[in-house]
C-alpha cells in the first residue's frame, strides 16, 4: 500500500470540531398518504413514477440529504393491498400518523346530490359494511395532515370529470375543503396540475415541504390558484422551442410542420405552464416542442374554456393576424442579413498580399504629424 502524503507545511490549519456535516431534521420520519380514490384514472401516479428531480425512489429510500425517513403508501405503488395498506389510512384518521402529507388524486364528487349508492369510495367501513366514500375520507384525514398537496387537474380544479353536463357534481379540493382551508401547520392545499401532472413538479412539491417539514425550506409559495409560484408563473408560450416561429408570423398549417402550431388549436400563450422549459420526462417533451398543440390542461377552466380542442383559439385570430404583417417584414430583412453573415469577409485569402487593413502608424520626422490610416482604409 502506498503511504499517504504528508499534510503540506503551506496548508492552513483548519480546526474541525466534531459537528455533523448537516442540520437533523426537525421531524425523524413523515409519512405520505396518497389517495387515489377521487374521479381519475389513476394517471398522475403513473406520471410521478417518471421523476427524475427527485425520483420517487431517491426520496422514499433515503437518498438526499436533509429529509426525514419518507414512508409513501399508495394504492397503486404500494407493496401492501387490502387492509394491510387501509391500516395506514385508519391510523391517520386516528392521529396515530404525526406528520402525514395527504396527496389527493382524482376530483371530488359530490356525494349529496345523489339519490342511492356512492360516486367514489375506498375500503370498507367494519361495523356498517359500507364502502368509505372519498369525502368521507377526505373529510377524517384533511384535518389531521401536515399539508395537503392536490396531484393533477383533476384533484386541484376538477378536470375532466367536472365538465359541464357530468352528473356527479364534481370538483377539485379547494371547492370541496375550501380556498383558505389551512392544514395543522398554517399551509394552504398546495395544488400541482397537469392532465397528468408533469412528474419532476409534482415530486418537486413534494420534495419542497418535506424539507419544510424538516425546517429547512421556508413557507411553500402558491399564487392565487394555490400553485406553487416557482412553477406556474410563465406561460407555455414563453417557454416554447416554437416561439421564433410565432415571432416572425410564420404559422404551421398542418400537423408534423416545425413552425408554431396556434393556428391549429394551440393555447400556449395564454397557458401558466412550464412544460415548454422542463420537457416531460428526463428533460425531454413538452407538448408543443414535440408537435402537440397545448389544450391548456393545467388550468382551472379546463377542459370547457379550451373546447373544441383543435380549433385555432379565438384570441389568436387577432393576434397571429397583427404578428403576421409584421412577422414577414421581419422574416424579409432577416434573411437578407442571414445571408450577408453567412459569407466570411473578403480580406481571408491566401495571396501574397495583405488586406486586411492593417495599417501601424509610422513616426514622421519631428516637427510632422504621424500619418495615421483607418484600418478599414482598404476594406
Ligand atoms: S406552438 Fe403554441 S406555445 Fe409554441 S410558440 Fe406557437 S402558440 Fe406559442
Ligand atoms: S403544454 Fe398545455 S397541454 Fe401540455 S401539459 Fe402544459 S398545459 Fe397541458
């Protein structure tokens, strides 16, 4: 074995005292229950399995510094099913899980205008034979959570399931808990959608209060949408590969065209959405920089406000009509200066003279000026 090099003479004597290298967290282990029960198809659990920043699986097996000890139970994900998995819901309800972060999936139905049965339900309840209803649900575990995050359009705004004419009533959380509802530690249902949720945000969001949780992070920051801020502050739009193409009026007409799809349906530049910068998986996607037209499946007024999906938007008639004029203009003298940059300067060449005007400056007898030349004098 090669020895060790002596510590330098030159080194500064650093004093370590024996510290650890980070902050405990404030709390040793928090749980996350993620109902899947709401009206949806299960979709943002499948999305979320496709983070990278975090991965499901660096959080939940301890792989970044800084957060407590992280038990996911999900129906979907979970090894447990039945009771074995239900034993983690009771417990919650019960307060026997401190902290827990509740994730709700799916929109909330509602349960009191129907005439028999039950719209969506998970379990069994023992002494009535039963099924629990989502709300039920909702409404033992909702007052017992640490946070509560709301996982794709459906469970933040409604979705799909709450289109007009759908007869379960159905909503996203904050309509069923209520916009200023607070959970036990003061923070606002923090809503992440997406049709399905982009996967980095949503773990992103998880990954943010469980380092609040461990009093490392500040207050999480939503807008008025109860968004985190972070993430929805920028519209589709201004985040897409397509943008110089909108600029310069230059419209795709057809599906497969690279240019910008708004004449085909697409609502980017009025979409709070930033999967034009993020990409969907890996960096990679983003629906219009990979040929879908946005239909706006992250906002509160989706789907209704959007449809028919693949009509050009009303907003943009005018808009894409005013950039057009200027947009050609614009393309005109840009290809001309394209065309001017693309051509090297004529003075690179390999003949015996020079041409580059390079001219020093030569030293007149005293009593002259010195003659001094422009550089470009042979340009
Ligand atoms: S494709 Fe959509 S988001 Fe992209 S530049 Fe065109 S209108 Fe904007
Ligand atoms: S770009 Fe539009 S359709 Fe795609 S995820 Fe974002 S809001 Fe939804």
């Amino acid at each position: 074995m090669p020895e060790a090099n002596p510590p330098s003479p030159h080194a500064p004597e650093v004093s370590r005292p024996h510290e650890p290298a980070q902050k405990a967290p404030a709390v040793k282990e928090v749980h996350i229950i993620w109902v899947t029960a709401g009206l949806s198809c299960d979709g943002d659990t499948v999305s979320t399995t496709a983070a990278t920043l975090p991965s499901i699986e660096d959080v939940v097996m301890g792989n970044i510094p800084g957060l407590p000890k992280v038990h996911l139970h999900n129906p979907v994900l979970s090894y447990e099913v039945g009771e074995e998995l239900m034993k983690y819901w009771y417990m919650a309800a019960e307060g026997k899980l401190d902290p827990f972060v509740l994730v709700i999936e799916g929109s909330i139905p509602n349960e009191k205008i129907k005439k028999e049965g039950y719209w969506a339900a998970q379990g069994t309840d023992k002494e009535t034979g039963q099924p629990i209803t989502t709300c039920e649900w909702i409404d033992r575990l909702a007052p017992k959570a640490w946070a509560v995050v709301c996982a794709g359009t459906c469970a933040t705004y409604g979705g799909i399931h709450a289109m007009q004419g759908n007869p379960t009533g159905a909503m996203g959380l904050a309509d069923y808990l209520g916009w200023n509802w607070r959970s036990t530690a003061g923070i606002p249902i923090v809503n992440v959608p997406g049709c399905p949720v982009q996967p980095d945000n949503m773990m992103e969001t998880v990954l943010y209060l469980l380092y609040q949780a461990a009093g490392l992070a500040p207050m999480i920051p939503v807008d008025d949408k109860l968004r985190p801020t972070w993430l929805f502050g920028k519209t589709v739009h201004e985040g897409c590969d397509r943008a110089g193409y909108y600029e310069q009026g230059d419209f795709a007409h057809e599906y497969g065209s690279p240019k910008c799809l708004v004449k085909i349906g697409c609502w980017g530049p009025v979409v709070n959405c930033n999967v034009t910068k993020r990409g969907w998986m890996d960096g990679v996607g983003g629906c219009p920089n990979v040929g879908g037209i946005c239909i706006a499946c992250t906002m509160p007024g989706f789907p209704d406000k959007f449809m028919p999906f693949m009509d050009e938007p009303p907003g943009a008639k005018i808009s894409s009509a005013a950039i057009g004029s200027y947009g050609r203009m614009i393309r005109f003298l840009r290809a001309f200066t394209n065309h001017t940059s693309n051509n090297e300067p004529k003075w690179r060449h390999p003949r015996p003279e020079l041409t580059t005007g390079y001219h020093p400056t030569t030293y007149a007898p005293p009593g002259k000026s010195p003659q001094r030349r422009s550089v470009f004098a042979k340009l």
